[in-house]
C-alpha cells in the first residue's frame, strides 16, 4: 500500500479560499491518503474573544486547563468537522478523529522543567493498525492536534509532530510520502524571495543551513519532524505551499542522505 499525509497548517484551514483549494488538490492525490492539520490562529482568536490570554514560549503555546478547552473544542471540533464535512462534499469518505479516537496516538504529558507547557503531549506511540483498517475500508482519515494519555486525559500536540508520527507509524507496512502544507514555496535560502526555493535538503544539509542562519525559527522543527520521519522509514517528505499540493515537481524535498 502506497499513502499520501499531508499535513496542512491553520493558517490554510481557516480561510475558505485557501482550504477550498487544498482540498480540491487532496481530494484529487490517488489512492489512500490522510490529512492531518492544525488551527492555531483560531484557537487563539476564539480564546481571546472568551477573554482568556494565549501564552506562548518559543513559538509555542502553554495550554492550561481553560486553554485545552478551546483547543479542544477548535480543533477536534470546529475545525475537523468543517474539513471532514467539505471532503464529504468532494466524494471523499472522510472520518475525523483526535488521537484519543481508536487510541491512534497515545502521549504522555510534556515534563514541566525546564518549561512547563500544561496539558501538551510528547507522543509515545502511533496506532499504525487501526489507520491502515481504515484506509482498506476506503476511509480517509483527518487528523486534529490532540492526543491522549491512555488515562483519560487529552493533550495539546504540534501537528507537525503528529504527522511526522503517523508517517512513520504507517512506514514499517506501506510506502509513505509526508507532505507538509503551509503558506510558502518551501524552504527559503531567503526568507523574502520565494524564488530561492531550496530544492533538496539532506540530515548534513540541514545541519549546515541551521548553523548558517539561514533555517531559523519554526522552520527549524518542521525540518527536524521531517528528518526523523525519514529516519524511520518515511520514503520522503515534501514542503511546499498549499497550492502546489497538485506539482510533486516544485517545494522542498527533503530526505535522509
């Protein structure tokens, strides 16, 4: 079995135009797939209008219990529901789940030393059987940024970080490409030129380009997700804008060698 993940960010997902676009082009990738996606931005939005203060450390956000509520209810909720129901429209089965749903991604509660995040879950394990049970029924499963303890607790978790696992769960039994989504051509030599689109980026690659400055910033964990599904067996990962999902041929590549 050969399957497609595509992670795509809430920066896509929560304008009509950009997300109309993205599903169309994933709606059209052959055979099984699985989309995994985030909705941050919303998260916030909706907990500010709640008057409740979003908190962030090094690009990432501190749930407390209030905060899990909205992510909780953005994610799992709001945002899954209005994916799943346009890939319906698009004759896609979809079936939206959170890591708790079928125990498809059990975590355990980040350590607070030396900063403590709140309910934010570092994954431990992927559910790789229960994914592929749903893609041989012709299910396409879609993702939200939440998983769970095994203990009734849900946890606040990356989506790249999400992606990158089920990826590499599904890769000891299927042939995997993991496609990241978000609102750039790839990996910029220039973070203001999209033109300088770096084509292929390797481990050793990436350790030069971190050291030179040139990766920095939330790109820098994107490209360590990438790197560590390859690692594990992911045959290739790809970043790239959104509305080029449908062009193998441009974005980033990036493999392990």
């Amino acid at each position: 079995m050969t399957v497609n993940i595509v992670k795509v960010g809430g920066g896509i997902v929560e304008k009509e135009d950009t997300l109309g676009q993205l599903l169309n082009d994933f709606a059209l990738l052959q055979g099984p797939k699985i989309l995994v996606h985030g909705g941050g931005r919303l998260a916030t939005t909706l907990a500010s209008q709640m008057g409740i203060e979003t908190q962030m450390v090094d690009g990432r956000r501190v749930t407390d219990a209030q905060m899990l509520r909205i992510v909780t209810m953005t994610y799992a909720g709001l945002v899954n529901k209005q994916v799943v129901a346009q890939l319906q429209a698009r004759g896609i089965n979809a079936l939206g789940l959170c890591g708790a749903d079928c125990d498809i991604l059990r975590s355990h509660r980040r350590s607070p030393l030396p900063i403590d995040y709140g309910f934010v879950g570092d994954i431990d394990r992927c559910n790789a059987a229960a994914l592929i049970a749903l893609l041989e029924q012709g299910i396409t499963p879609v993702v939200a940024p939440l998983t769970h303890d095994g203990q009734g607790q849900l946890l606040n978790t990356n989506a790249d970080t999400i992606a990158s696992a089920v990826a590499t769960g599904l890769a000891a039994q299927t042939d995997v490409t993991l496609t990241f989504c978000f609102e750039l051509a790839g990996v910029l030599r220039d973070a203001h030129d999209e033109s300088t689109v770096i084509p292929h980026i390797t481990a050793d690659s990436f350790a030069q380009l971190k050291a030179d400055g040139i990766v920095q910033g939330g790109m820098i964990p994107k490209l360590e997700n990438a790197l560590n599904a390859c690692q594990a067996g992911v045959k290739r990962v790809i970043i790239t804008r959104a509305d080029q999902l449908s062009r193998p041929d441009t974005g980033t590549v990036v493999t392990y060698q």
